[in-house]
C-alpha cells in the first residue's frame, strides 16, 4: 500500500484530534453519573449566579439539558465531545452525549459549556422520544449578556434556546451546529 502526502496528513489529523480529546477529562473512562452529576451541579451553580435571568428561564422551562464540559478540537478536520445531564424541574432524568465532527479552516483547542432549555412540553417530548437529536435550526441562542436578563416575552415563542458561555481555548467563537445529542447510561 503506498502512503501518500495527504493520507498521512489526514491519518496525523485524526491521531491529534482523538488525543487531545482523550486526554481533556471531560468524562471518558471517568467515575460515571456521580462525575456528570457534580459538573452539572457546579455547572448551573455557574449559570445562576453569574447570568440570573437564567434562573427564572429555567423554571418556565420544561427540562433543561446541561453540558457542563464540551471540549473541541480541529486542524482542518474537527471534532467536539462531552456529556451532561437532562433535568425536568430540578431533577436528572437521563444522561446525554454530545458529539460534534467537522472540517474547514480550523485549528486549535477550546472547552466550553452549554444548555438547552425546552420552552415547551412538545419540544421536550421531541429530545427524549428521539434515538439521537441534532441540533439544528429550530434553536434560538442567548448570548451571555442577555443571561442576566431574558425575559418572558422573547422566550413564549421559541420551543429551544442554548445558552454557550465559559469558552477558554484558541478557537474562536463556540457553535452547537451539527452537534448530535445521544442518551447514555454511564
């Protein structure tokens, strides 16, 4: 078999993306619910405390599914990977997987944190009834500067809105397009 330019580059590409994620602890091999639990405790501790409006969105919410820890890395092919925990008032219901590909101009490493609240019973009903949920266009992103105060007018008519906030890395910017949601049993 002859090796060529590209295929070492693309083989090279995908060793450095499947290590740097394995190696950012963000939940692989790790001690299971117990772990998701306390990053998603902090995680919306995090999210109240800093960005208040957030607070009240969340209990007009019909579930709200929190990731505490999304790392993503790219050099022309990217991918992105963490898990978190889907709450209905309060609670944990199920445990999710989040896993993103792409390919583009990219390089670089970031982690970052997300939720999705679900403004309504259908939407909700939506996420859990589905084998794997992408998130597409159907949601409406608050940047953090309106975490502090999102109301109830611009939230009675959009069915799912992600909130991205903590980003430390070198990529810029943070998107949840093409990011493929899967429940898991840790």
């Amino acid at each position: 078999m002859r090796m060529t330019r590209r295929g070492l580059l693309l083989g090279a590409g995908a060793v450095v993306a499947t290590g740097a994620l394995a190696g950012c602890n963000n939940g692989i091999g790790s001690n299971g619910a117990s772990q998701i639990e306390a990053r998603v405790d902090a995680t919306q501790d995090y999210l109240f405390n800093q960005f208040p409006g957030t607070r009240d969105l969340a209990s007009r919410a019909s579930g709200v599914l929190y990731m505490p820890l999304m790392t993503e890395v790219g050099a022309g092919f990217g991918g992105a990977f963490g898990r978190g925990a889907l709450r209905i008032q309060g609670v944990t219901v199920d445990y999710y997987s989040a896993a993103k590909g792409s390919f583009g101009l990219q390089i670089g490493a970031q982690q970052y944190a997300h939720a999705l609240f679900f403004m309504s019973p259908e939407a909700l009903e939506n996420f859990r009834r589905s084998s794997g949920w992408a998130a597409g266009a159907d949601i409406r992103y608050a940047s953090p500067e309106e975490g502090a105060s999102i109301g109830k007018q611009t939230t009675e008519l959009d069915e799912v809105i992600a909130m991205v906030f903590g980003q430390q890395g070198l990529i810029a910017g943070a998107s949840l397009a093409g990011i493929k949601y899967t429940r898991i049993i840790p």
